[in-house]
C-alpha cells in the first residue's frame, strides 16, 4: 500500500479536461517566449543603468541604499526572475481556461473594505504599483490586445475566457512580474524601485511584442483578414461556442434559418462573411430576405450539398479545355422534375452567388492559360460545398482550400502548353489534384489539406531543380560579365598607353594576345583597384616606351640599358603567371631583344641630329598630335562602359541621357524597381511568351529572362527594358495570391456599384 502514492492515475488527471492547445496557440506561446525573453534581457541592461544613477542622484542615504540594494539583488536575480516569468505566462496557455493570474484578483476595486484592513501596507503598495502598470498596458496597446484576443478566442470556441485570462494579457504579465518580485530579498523600498522600473522600463517596450503575437496568429492562418480591434460588443468572427444560438445573418428571418428538419444550421460567422453578404444587400428593396413562390421547392442546406455531390464528377466528362461557369454548373442542381427552379435559403444564396463571383474573377484572369482555367474551374462545385459547410473559409486566409487554389493559380503563371507528345508534369500533377479533388471529395476537407501538401512537395522539388538551372545561367552570364569588363580595362589601358605610337609589328602582336591575357587575367583575380593591377599598368607603360622612347633625351640610352633587364625579366615572370606556352614566351622575349637593338641603334643615328638640327622632332609633332586627337574618342570610351562585341541585342541599347532617350522617366523607373523572380509577358509580332527576370547582371546592365524551365528567352538593357515596357512589347504579371485578389476585387465591386 505504500506504494500507491506513487502511482499516477491517468483516468484522474484526464478528468482535470485541460484544454488541448491547437498547433497556433502552441505555436504563439512558443514564439512570444522567445520574444518576452529578448524584451526582459533588453530591460534588465537598462535596468542596472538606471538604478545607478537614480542611486547618485539619490536625495538621501536612506533612498541610496534603496537604489544600490535593488540593483545588487537584480543583478544576482536576473536570470531566475526571467525564468520565473517566462514559466508563469507558459502557465496562462498550458492552463488556458482554468488559470487565473494573480494580477487580475488583485484589483483593488474587486477587494472589500473588511479585507483591505487586513492587509499589510507594503502589500497594498505591491498591489497599487502591479494595477497601475496593469491599466498602463491596457491604455498603451489596446488595440493590438484586442485583435490578440479576438484571435485567441478564435482558436478556444468552447473556452469563455475573460480579458485577464488570455495568455498575454497585462494581467499574466504584471502577474509574473509580481511574481519574480515576491521572492527578491531586499525591503518593500527597494522593491518598489524594482516596480517601478517594470513600469518605466519595460511598458513601453511591449508594442512590438503585441504586434509579433498577431503577426504569429496571422501567418498560422488565423484571422488574417481582421485589419482592426472588433467593435465593443460584437462577437469577434469566430466559429461559435457550444452551445450558443446560431444567429441569422444581417436581412435574413429566423424563419429562414433553420431550412426543414435535417437542415444544416448555418451563420456567417466570419466578419469577411458579414460585411460581403451585406455589401451583396446593397440597394436591394425590402429586408433581403428570399421568399418563396407557391409551389416552389425549397432546398435546405443538407439536400444542397447531396444535390451538389450528385454533379461534382461530371466536370471529369467534359471535353479538353472546356471552361464552365458555376451558374451554368448549378443549373441541374436548382431545378425540379417539373422543371422548375428551387429555391434555397439566403445564406446559401448568398455563398453561391460569392463563390461565383470568385470564380469569374479567376476563370477571367488573363494571366492564366486557357488550359489551366479549364482544370481549375472544374473546382468550384468543390470549393462550393466547402464555403456552405465550412465556416472559415471567407475569413481564414490559410484555409487550406484556399491555399491550394493560390498554389495551383501561382505555379501554372509562368505555363506554356507543351508540343503534343512532349511530357509535361506541371500539368499531369495539376490534373491528379482536380480528379482525386472530383472523385474522392464529400464532406472532409482534410483531403485539401493533403493535396495541398503533395502538390507543395512537387513544387518545392521543382522550384530547386528551377534554380540550379538559373543559377547556372547567372553564373556563366556574370563570368561572362566579367570577362567582358576584364577585357575592356584591358583594352581601355593599352589603347591609352599606345596612344600616338608607332610600334614595330612583333609589339603589337605581343600586346593584343598574350599581354591582353595578362592583363585581364590582373583584373579577375585582383580587381582594377588592386596594387597589382596598378604594377600591371606601369609595366605596360614601361613595354611601350622601351620601344618607342619619347622624348629622346641625353640621358634616354642610359636609362633604356638600366631599365629592359628589368622589363624583360618582369615580362616573363607575368607570362610565366598566366602559364603562357612557354615556346611562345621564348619566342616573343627574342623578337623583343630585336626590337631593343633597333631602338639602341635609332638613338645612335639620331645622337648627332642635335648639333645640326637642336629640335628634330618639333616639326613631325603638330601632324602626331593630330593623329592622337582623332584616336582619343576611341581609346577612352564614353562614361558607362563600351558596348560588348559578343551580344548582338546590346548594339545600341546603351543608357543615353535622360535628356536624349525621349523616354518618359517614369518607364525608367519601372524598370529599375522590377525585382528578381517577377513575371512578364513579351509580345514580339503576334508570339506571346512567358518569362521571368532570373538575374540582373549589374557589371553590364543587363537583365535576362528565362521561360518556366530556366532556359534563356531575351535580355535587355535598361532603357530597351522601359522602352518595352512603353511600347506594350512587356507586360507584368502579377504573381499574388489569386484567391486574395479574388476576394479583393469583389469588395472593390461591391463597394464601387454601392457608391453608384
């Protein structure tokens, strides 16, 4: 028997019936941890700061030691009041429903005259300072707390949890500060320094907390249309607590409600739901409710949807690339034997006529090919049911039928349909979705979600294989780029030095294959900037003038045999470098050497010029000049680069001066902000082509798309990029979320015709 105190009975902890926490709540208590830890990491720093100078500037000794005593305890404490806290708000979510933090027993208008007597003084300035932090908070981000709430109580329907139960709320934060703070070993003065400090230090650091709580929530799909706080008194649009009532939505009877026994009962729950039905109520007459003719049949939700699974497979039957409407697809659904039509209940209306209107957004998106509006149009009988059975659908953003709408719209953008017989994977996949959507869909929207994640798995292998194509592509082409600048510096460098000379055959020769090599070769490894390159240049200057010395001096013979051991040796260790063919390099010192003995004896003949004629040269020099004039505009190309000789499509597409480009700059700015990765559609005599900007070479300007299998299809230079574009020869595709834009456009209809 004395064992059993430590048996565990499972049966009597599972009667305690904690709440299970959905994967979001998890998720939010996870990350706010981390995120609570940073905001208390950041306020104990500021903390010992400031108590050190609220301690010298300290009015009396009494309040000095006060202020020390409360930073000598913070800073031995810090760590376990961290760990004190995070566990204490960890306790408001593992505890969801059942945790009451202490801050929010402590409200001292909740407290009696009789107990408040009882209470020790230091106590009660505990309570005063924990309440006024408290009400702090809930002034400071009250609407940022009540969207968190809202989003909570969203994810705990069956939970009523009031404002200081909700797992971030001031009450379970000050709660776990007050907490951390009863067991600081130092008197009430210093302590409510320590208080005070939250209060100061740590209150307004906590609007970002709030904001990355609901941007949590958000990205978990939860809410994430709600853009402000729910109005005081207005449920927020969450799916309803047990047993609560179904509410009728806005213009529609009770009466109407409840359709008939086995009717489905349904509300529009969600406050996207709410304000489209009422927008699609606009101007209507009458109270909107539906009414129905005498002997007209009418059709509760559950005979709708029985009706809607009896048609859902004949989209399979029709013919390639056929695109049906939903009304035309409803049209068996909504009529008798007699052949008269039913009528249905104004909800279900109302969802049809969205669902509808959803569709033929999409099915009239221009930026989807024929083919695949026709697979996914074969959807929206589908999608139909889900809208009248799932309540989350308007208002959930990652609502997993929505999400495999977006991933089908989003990977069929950039599709082009194959030659016959050519295989095509994109479109094999998106058929195996639409028919296991058509064949095996009832009523269990898990299916979506599985689908969702296979087609997300093939698109993920897909995307790398994509990117190893293009980054190969970005490679060659910015090794190509480089190449191209490398060659450039050379040219510009000998061109520069050569300028006005007159070099012998075997020089020129050298210069324009194996020291252009070089050169280059200085450039890609080290950079123009580089001492290597600037050696690299001065060698050159030293080359050409040791073959064409200028000017001739007295002084020149003597420099020229000082200076070409040198050269001679430099030259061949820089070739020796590039591993130039070792003959070769034999072969141009020797031609070299020749060279250098033909200057040695120009200098000889020319020494006795001077007695007869002081200034030999001043005459040729007038016609040389000129000679170099007419070259300069060619060895010293204009600002911006010289235009690659490889690449036809650059001829003339070099940037000019906004001035002279006639091209509005708006179009150039258009294209300076066109991203990586953005869709485009290109026009060129009647041939429409899809295509994307897989890179930006930014060393030569270039932009370079390619098409879905990461082949190149065109690239173009800034001002033909705008140029383009203001001819209608390109035309951006927007690659968003198509459900959203959807859903977008439909408020934007709604609310136009409504101002009408």
């Amino acid at each position: 028997m004395a064992q059993d105190n430590k048996v565990v009975r499972l049966d009597a902890q599972k009667s305690g019936g904690r709440f299970a926490l959905p994967h979001a709540l998890i998720r939010l208590r996870d990350v706010s941890g981390q995120s609570l830890k940073t905001v208390l990491a950041g306020f104990f720093d500021r903390a010992d700061d400031a108590l050190f100078e609220l301690a010298d500037k300290a009015g009396s000794d009494q309040d000095q030691t006060a202020y020390f005593d409360a930073m000598r305890e913070m800073r031995l404490r810090r760590k376990s009041m961290t760990v004190s806290i995070l566990q204490y708000v960890s306790r408001a979510f593992n505890d969801l429903g059942k945790f009451h933090p202490g801050g929010s027993s402590g409200n001292l208008d909740e407290v009696d005259q009789d107990s408040l007597t009882l209470l020790d003084h230091s106590e009660l300035e505990q309570r005063v300072a924990i309440e006024n932090l408290v009400n702090k908070l809930r002034n400071q981000y009250s609407d940022a707390m009540l969207m968190l709430n809202a989003r909570v109580g969203h994810l705990a329907p069956a939970l009523t949890l009031s404002d200081s139960q909700m797992p971030l709320s001031p009450e379970v934060i000050c709660g776990g500060v007050a907490e951390a703070c009863s067991d600081l070993d130092i008197d009430i003065r210093a302590k409510l320094v320590v208080l005070k400090l939250f209060d100061r230090l740590l209150a307004d650091k906590l609007g970002h907390f709030y904001h990355e709580a609901n941007r949590t929530l958000i990205a978990e799909g939860v809410l994430p249309d709600m853009k402000r706080p729910p109005v005081a008194g207005r449920t927020a649009p969450a799916t309803p607590r047990a047993g609560s009532p179904a509410r009728p939505a806005a213009g529609q009877s009770a009466d109407h409600q409840g359709q008939g026994a086995g009717a489905m009962p349904r509300e529009p729950s969600g406050e996207t739901f709410s304000e489209l039905s009422a927008l699609l109520h606009q101007g209507r007459s009458g109270d909107g409710s539906s009414s129905i003719a005498g002997g007209q049949i009418f059709l509760d939700t559950g005979t709708l949807m029985t009706r809607l699974s009896d048609v859902q497979g004949l989209p399979a039957q029709w013919g390639q690339g056929r695109v049906v409407s939903l009304t035309e697809q409803l049209e068996p659904v909504l009529k008798a034997d007699d052949g008269k039509v039913c009528a249905v209940g104004q909800v279900d209306s109302d969802v049809i006529n969205l669902v509808s209107m959803l569709f033929d957004f999409i099915l009239e998106d221009r930026q989807l090919h024929p083919v695949m509006k026709a697979l996914i149009g074969r959807l929206q009988i589908p999608v139909l049911k889900v809208a009248l059975s799932d309540k989350n659908f308007f208002n959930r953003g990652g609502h997993p039928v929505r999400k495999l709408l977006n991933e089908l719209a989003m990977s069929a953008i950039g599709w082009t349909e194959k030659k016959t017989g050519q295989r095509d994977p994109l479109r094999d996949q998106i058929e195996n979705v639409v028919d296991r959507v058509l064949n095996e869909f009832t009523d269990n929207v898990d299916l979506f979600s599985e689908l969702l994640s296979d087609f997300s798995h093939f698109m993920d292998l897909d995307r790398r294989r994509r990117e190893l194509v293009e980054q190969r592509l970005r490679d060659a082409e910015e090794g190509r780029a480089k190449q191209e600048r490398a060659a450039e510096f050379s040219r510009q460098l000998i061109d520069e030095v050569v300028a006005g000379r007159e070099l012998p055959e075997p020089v020129q020769a050298l210069l324009s294959e194996a020291w252009t090599k070089y050169l280059q070769w200085t450039v890609l490894r080290e950079g123009d900037n580089s001492q290597a390159w600037a050696r690299a240049g001065e060698l050159t200057r030293k080359l050409v003038w040791s073959v064409d010395p200028r000017p001739v001096t007295d002084s020149t013979r003597t420099e020229l045999l000082r200076a070409i051991p040198s050269i001679v040796d430099e030259l061949r260790r820089a070739l020796q470098e590039i591993s130039w063919d070792p003959f070769a390099t034999d072969a141009v010192i020797r031609d070299l050497e020749l060279v250098h003995v033909d200057v040695f004896q120009q200098l000889v003949t020319s020494r006795a010029e001077p007695v007869a004629q002081p200034e030999p040269k001043p005459a040729p020099e007038p016609p040389r000049a000129e000679a170099v004039a007419q070259t300069e505009p060619v060895a010293e190309p204009p600002q911006g680069g010289a235009v690659p000789e490889t690449v036809d499509v650059q001829v003339g597409q070099l940037d000019a001066p906004p001035g002279e480009s006639g091209l509005d700059p708006a179009w150039l700015d258009k294209a300076d902000k066109l991203r990586v990765g953005s869709w485009i559609e290109l026009n060129r005599e009647g041939v429409r082509t899809r295509c994307k900007l897989a890179a930006f070479i930014k060393a030569t300007g270039k932009y370079i798309f390619v098409n879905r299998s990461g082949a190149k299809v065109v690239e173009y230079q800034r001002e033909a990029l705008a140029a383009a574009m203001a001819n209608d020869e390109l035309t951006m595709l927007d690659d968003g979320l198509i459900f959203d834009r959807a859903l977008e456009s439909i408020i934007d209809n709604l609310r136009s015709s409504r101002k009408d």
